[in-house]
C-alpha cells in the first residue's frame, strides 16, 4: 500500500526542546516537502529536498531544520528557535510533478 | 502579500444544488493550478487540477474553470453532497527558482463549504 506516512499523530513540546517530526514515503518520489498550517490560514512552505542529500529553504524556514539521508524519508525538526512552532505540520511528495500527495499531518502543540 | 486568494472563507449550499469556489491569483508565471479538499487534522487531498494552456478541465462532479486574463478559477461541484462538505484550497504551482524539475506549491487560506442536507 502506497502512501505518506507521518508520526506521531499528536506531539506536545515543553518550551526550549527540540522536537523531530517523522515523515515517510514509499511512492518512489524524488521530491519533499514540509508544510505548516495554521488556523484560518493556507499551507506555507517550510523546506523542500528535490533529491536525497539535497534540500532548500521554504518561505519560512527559520527555526526548523531538515535532513535527506534517503529518498523515502524526510525528518524535521523544530527548535527551540522557533518562536510560534505550534501549529499542524504537514509533509508531502511528489515525483517531478506540479501535483504534491501529502500525508496525514502532525499536530504540535508547545506546552 | 498574498499572491493566491480565496476571499470567501466560508461556502454554504444546500444538497443537489451547484457549489462555486473561486480563487484569484496575481503572479503570471504561474502555470498550473490545483485543486485540494481537506477535512480537520487530516493531510489534504489532491481533487483536479488544470493548466494554464486550458481553459477548462472536468472530472465527474467536479471541474474547473480558468480565465487566464482575469487571472480568475473556480471549482464548480454539481451536484454537492454533504460529503463534500470541507475545507477547499487553491494552489497555483511554479518551478522552484533555484532549478530542478520540481514545483513549488502557492496555497490560498481555503474556503469552507458546507454541503446541507
């Protein structure tokens, strides 16, 4: 079964601790990407990896960094250097493509 | 500023009857535009999209309109069930400026709508 994956589901984060968001993808897909989404707003672009040890800032990079080890995984982390990290974090992929499939989000909530 | 907008935030029709969504853009190097359905604390889903080239693309209930020199789209849903009902978002797509094959992804704020039985 071809899919997205990202875990967990929910995270709360005590202020000043990083955290790292898993996302995982078995659909053969050169490309990802790490989205925000807050509350009333649209999805604004983190980072995105076009090939594995490769990846570029989104448009609000600040406070999160990525890695591309592989091509089926993309992790992000959120820092402590992140002034507002609570939001729904979402990752997707996509294969040379204007169309981007994403997975089912994390929640993240700084306590 | 915001280069993909959805000015209503809210949509509500009643069973049957057409659902419209609209969507403006300003950057005229877009050149493809999709659109996504998505349903609290889950990822969106990929619905139709459309090229810049056409003017028109349908997919049974859904299609989609684009009127390039109003720089102007529009879902149209007929006829809307109560399980359509869910946040709509337009995106308007790009290749990223530091080259590759791949396209970034300008999303509006998303348009609500609410489908009545």
């Amino acid at each position: 079964d071809g899919g997205i994956t990202q875990s967990p589901k929910y995270l709360f984060r005590k202020e000043g601790q990083n955290v790292t968001l898993s996302c995982e993808q078995n659909l053969n897909h050169d490309a990802m990407y790490w989205y925000r989404q807050d509350p009333g707003q649209g999805l604004r672009l983190i980072y995105y990896s076009q090939i594995v040890n490769d990846f570029q800032k989104g448009d609000i990079a600040e406070g999160y960094s990525v890695s591309r080890e592989k091509k089926e995984s993309f992790p992000l982390t959120v820092t402590s250097a992140q002034k507002n990290p609570t939001a729904f974090y979402l990752c997707a992929s996509s294969i040379h493509a204007d169309t981007q499939y994403f997975g089912p989000g994390t929640r993240l909530t700084v306590l | 500023d915001q280069q993909v907008k959805q000015n209503s935030p809210s949509l509500s029709v009643q069973e049957g009857r057409i659902s419209i969504l609209n969507c403006d853009y300003t950057n005229s190097m877009f050149d493809y535009f999709l659109w996504y359905k998505k349903y609290p604390a889950e990822g969106p889903t990929f619905l139709i999209s459309i090229s810049s080239i056409k003017d028109k693309n349908e997919d049974g209930r859904f299609t989609v309109f684009l009127n390039k020199s109003a720089k102007h789209l529009s879902l149209h849903i007929v006829p809307s069930q109560p399980g359509d009902s869910a946040v709509y978002f337009c995106a308007a797509s790009q290749k990223f400026t530091g080259g590759g094959s791949n396209y970034k992804l300008t999303f509006g704020k998303g348009t609500l709508l609410t489908v009545n039985p």
